[in-house]
C-alpha cells in the first residue's frame, strides 16, 4: 500500500512538472513571437522594387510572343481542350452507360466533326454562289446608294467616283487574285491544324479521367487537391451547362433569323438561320456581321428603306430581348459574365490568333472567371447549421 501510494505521489509530481515546463514554452512562443510582431517588416528599396516589376514585365512579354509565335500548334490545342471539357459531361453520360473511354471519345469527336463539316458545306455552297454574283451585286448597291448620297451635299462627293466603271466578272479576279493565292497558301496549314485538333480532341476525351487524377495528384496538400477538384468540377459544369443552354436558345434564334429571312423575301432562308446560330456564339462581332448582312441583303430585295431596313431592325430587337433577359433569365446569375471582360478578351485574341481567337474569347474568359471564383476567399456563405 505504502508502495502505491508512493508511486502515485511521483506520478502525480511528474504530470506537474510537465506542465509548468509546457506553460513556460508557450509563454516563450509568445514573448518571441511579440518581439518579431513588433518589429517592422524589411524594407525594399525602390531600385530591387524597379527590377522586380521588371522581369514580371519581361516575362509577360516573352510569354505573350510564344503564343503569338505557337499559334499554328495552339489553337488546335486550345480548341481541343476547350471542347473537350463542353463535351465532358456527355462523355461522363455515356461512360456511366458502359462504354469504354476510347469509343466515346471516338463517338463524340466524330458527332462534333459530322456537325461542324455539315455547317460548312451548308455555308459553302451559298458563300461561293453571293462570290460568284458579287459584282453584279457591288454595281447594284453603288446604284441604289449612289442617288442618296449625291443629296448629301455637305459630304462633297463625286458622284463620278461612284459611276467611273462598272466592276466585271475578270476585273473582279483580277483583283482578288493575290487574295485567292493566301488563301491557296493557307489551305495545307488549316488541314494540319484540324488533324492535330481532331488527334487532341480523341485523346483528351479519352483521357480526360487519368488527366484530372494526375492534375490533383501534382499537390501535395490535402486541401490543395480538394480546391482542384472543386475548379475542374467548376469548369466542366460552367463551360457544359454555359454552352448546352446557348445553343438551344440560339438555336431558337435561327429559326426565328430563318422566319424573318422568309418574311423579307431575302433569300435562302434557311442559310440566314443558320449562319445566325453560328455568329451568335461570337459576341459583339457576331450579331454585328449578322446584321450588317441582313441590311446588305435587305437593300438589295426591295426598293424602298423601310422595307431594306426590316430585317435587320428585327434581328437586332430579337437578339436584344435574348442577350439581355432570356439568357440571364435561364443561367441566373451565376453564370453571367462581365461583358467589358467578353470585348477585351475578344479584342485580344483576335489580335493574337485572328478569327480563331475570337472564337475562343469567350469559353476561355468563362474559364478564368470560373476559377477566379473558386479562389476567391469568402466566395460562398456557410449555411447556418441547426444548434
């Protein structure tokens, strides 16, 4: 008993002791730590702030060449990717349903080529035909406008220059042959560019799943590797969603273009409709071709300006009420994007890669503004919890 109760006693002592010695490092912590708190942070001088400032300036800059310099090889890429994830939760679909990866990429990307080449050859057919017509149609449009602009006489046209000639079929080759020659030049590049898309496209969907795992796999955290997990899952349900919901509602605008078309008597409706749908997904510059098309189009169906004007006007309102309420009405707020962001992007990248920079403006800037908001501290409020 006297043996116990020693024992217990030194126990007892020990614990003690342990926790004098934990109180007087954590007093130490904090005498240490308000010591460093008190002193002030290490200043930079303004010469190593220059420098800094410098080599991020030189390494945009070297950065923004390489992908003007890679155009050829990255927009194949980049459009790659970018259908790849819209066509992601269509492949997670079909996996789910038992086929293996490598047939639904093949299923897919063959679907996305069939409709891309249909549009196309639908386009091709009417371009090359308004091609062929096109200097019948520059004399009539300098003819229809040539009497309005002469009674404006603050202008102090000639009306010689307008009524000098008339523009031949060879004059009009003539001319246009250099043009003709670029694009001649371009067609081996454009056909290397959509195998290398195609190739990427098949692999990516194929190996979208090892891609992701290996991509959360590269941090090290726990927690770093969930926030990757939360932007992929982001990205793929944005870009999916954004584009699924776009073109069932621009598709209910070519039908609509195609009725207007029909009504203004201009011609081949139905390529109107579908040339609508596909400019739609091009912000600013789309709706702005359309338009000016259906004016050019209008003006030359009918004599008077009201009626040339119709068309356009009612393409125009229509696209409006869409842009601006249907899609907000059906995508909510989450999904709207800042429309200075869209026009700079487009901007910028019709200035890096022409018209396939444009075209990749907008899912490219969804994508930034999607994990801009996943990064974002304090993105979403925690839900009041019972208790």
């Amino acid at each position: 008993m006297h043996k116990i109760s020693l024992a217990s006693i030194q126990e007892i002592a020990q614990k003690r002791e342990g926790r004098a010695l934990a109180r007087q490092g954590e007093a130490a912590v904090r005498l240490v730590g308000g010591a460093a708190a008190d002193e002030p942070p290490p200043s930079i001088s303004g010469l190593e702030l220059s420098w800094r400032w410098a080599m991020i300036g030189i390494f945009v800059i070297m950065a923004l060449g390489a992908i003007y310099l890679m155009a050829h090889i990255l927009i194949p890429l980049t459009l790659a990717v970018v259908v790849g994830l819209i066509l992601g939760v269509a492949a997670e679909k079909l996996n789910d349903l038992g086929i293996p990866p490598l047939p639904t990429a093949l299923l897919l990307a063959t679907a996305f080529a069939t409709g891309s080449v249909f549009a196309v050859a639908a386009l091709s057919g009417p371009l090359m035909r308004l091609a062929a017509e096109a200097p019948e149609i520059v004399n009539a449009t300098i003819e229809r406008f040539t009497p309005l602009l002469n009674r404006l006489e603050w202008l102090h046209l000639d009306p010689r220059s307008f009524t000098a000639g008339s523009v031949t079929l060879d004059g009009f080759l003539e001319k246009a042959g250099s043009v003709l020659g670029m694009v001649t030049a371009g067609i081996t590049p454009a056909l290397i560019q959509v195998l290398i898309f195609f190739a990427a496209l098949v692999l990516f969907l194929s190996g979208r799943v090892k891609l992701r795992r290996m991509l959360i796999l590269a941090f090290p955290h726990r927690r770093q590797r969930l926030t990757a997990i939360r932007v992929m899952n982001a990205i793929d349900c944005s870009l999916g969603y954004y584009f699924a919901t776009a073109s069932l509602v621009y598709g209910v605008l070519g039908l609509i273009t195609t009725v207007i078309a029909f009504a203004g008597d201009l011609g081949l409706p139905w390529m109107w409709g579908l040339f609508a749908f596909v400019s739609s997904f091009v912000p600013f510059l789309g709706v702005t071709v359309m338009t000016l098309a259906l004016v050019a189009g209008g003006f030359l169906a009918h004599d008077t300006v009201l009626l040339g004007l119709a068309p356009a006007l009612s393409f125009v309102c229509i696209h409006l009420v869409i842009e601006n309420f249907v899609l907000p009405a059906i995508m909510g707020r989450r999904f709207e994007v800042n429309a200075f962001v869209i026009f700079t992007a487009i901007v910028f990248w019709s200035w890096m890669w022409g018209a396939a920079g444009a075209m990749l403006a907008l899912p490219l800037s969804i994508i930034g503004m999607t994990i801009a908001d996943e990064l974002r501290p304090g993105r979403k409020a925690r839900p009041t919890l019972p208790g």
